[in-house]
C-alpha cells in the first residue's frame, strides 16, 4: 500500500526570483575573490613554462654539439624576446662564426615579452657553478647574449634571471662541467 499525499496549490516546481539572485550574487563575490589569486597564477605558468622552454633548447643545443663534435651556441635575443640556436661556421662555409643551425627543429623560437631576462657571466654566478678554466666561454667569442656548448659537453657557466611583472624569480643555472640546468625559485621581488 502506497502513501501519497495529495497535491496542493503552494507546491514548488521552480526556483523563486529571490533565490536565483541570491546565488549570482554569491558566485559574484566568489569570483572577485578569487580571480586576482589567478592572476598571479598565470604569470607563474608563464614564468614557469618560459624556464623549461629554455632549458630544453639548452640541452637541444648541448646534444648537437656533442653528437657534432661541433661548438653551438644559444643567441638570446631580449629585446624582439627570441633565441637562436647557432653552430660554429665549418670550413668551406661562407663567413666566420656562427651561422644559425635552422636544420635543428625547435632551434629558434619566440619567448613571452611580459618576461624580463637577465644574463650573468661566470664570475658572476656562485661558487658552486664556477669552473676556473677552459668554459667561460672568453675562448669562444661569446657576447653577453649567447651561452656556448662546446663538442666536450660543457658549456659557459651562467645564469639567467627570469622575472614576470609580479615580480617573481626563476635562475636558470648552467653547470659548466656538465652542461645541465638548474632551475631555482628566487625571493619576490
């Protein structure tokens, strides 16, 4: 036997107007809380993105000069925010140098423009990276703007700062003996 209770007039089958405002007014206040921590969060993607980005160029660079037995280099270029990947000219080639290595896929690329980029030298990096000899890159020609890899797998000990306009960190640390990069976390600034 089933109960059923009869069906009045005041019977609800919908939401009231009151009720309908009253939840987008809490979602709108949930959203204002929340969007400037989002904010903050794409910027450290970006931040976070742009550092690996580098990183597997610089090893992509390393390869091709070990597997090469060749001198490469990575060409950064802050101001139109790209990098390039150049090898050392080979004999019979016209020019001297470096000549970009466009037969290397991924080689060149563009880098967000919201980033800032900082280059350091060897004598600028801590101690712990600092090698005393043949990869400061002096041998190499290399400008303030280019890290070379070198047939032997080292490369010049530097750093790079990146920073987003929030004013977080990242260095990128190459290890001069063993060419790897270490990414580390850097104060807010």
């Amino acid at each position: 036997m089933h109960l059923r209770l009869p069906r009045t007039r005041s019977a609800k089958f919908g939401f009231t107007l009151i009720e309908l405002m009253v939840v987008i007014v809490l979602i709108a206040i949930m959203t204002a809380m929340i969007l400037p921590e989002m904010k903050g969060t794409f910027e450290a993607a970006l931040l976070r993105s742009t550092a690996r980005k580098l990183t597997d160029v610089f090893s992509l660079a390393n390869s091709q000069a070990i597997s090469l037995n060749q001198l490469h280099r990575v060409r950064l270029d802050r101001k139109q925010g790209r990098y390039f990947i150049e090898r050392g000219a080979r004999n019979g080639e016209r020019g001297r140098g470096f000549t970009p290595a466009l037969e290397i896929p991924g080689g060149e690329g563009v880098l967000d423009t919201r980033l800032t980029m900082e280059l350091r030298k060897a004598a600028e990096v801590p101690n712990d990276l600092a090698l005393s000899g043949s990869a400061s890159g002096q041998e190499a020609g290399s400008s303030d703007d280019t890290i070379c890899f070198y047939a032997d797998g080292t490369a010049d000990a530097q750093e790079i700062r990146l920073r987003d306009r929030e004013g977080f960190q990242l260095a990128l640390r190459i290890n001069p003996i063993t060419a790897r990069v270490r990414i580390t976390e850097l104060e807010r600034e």
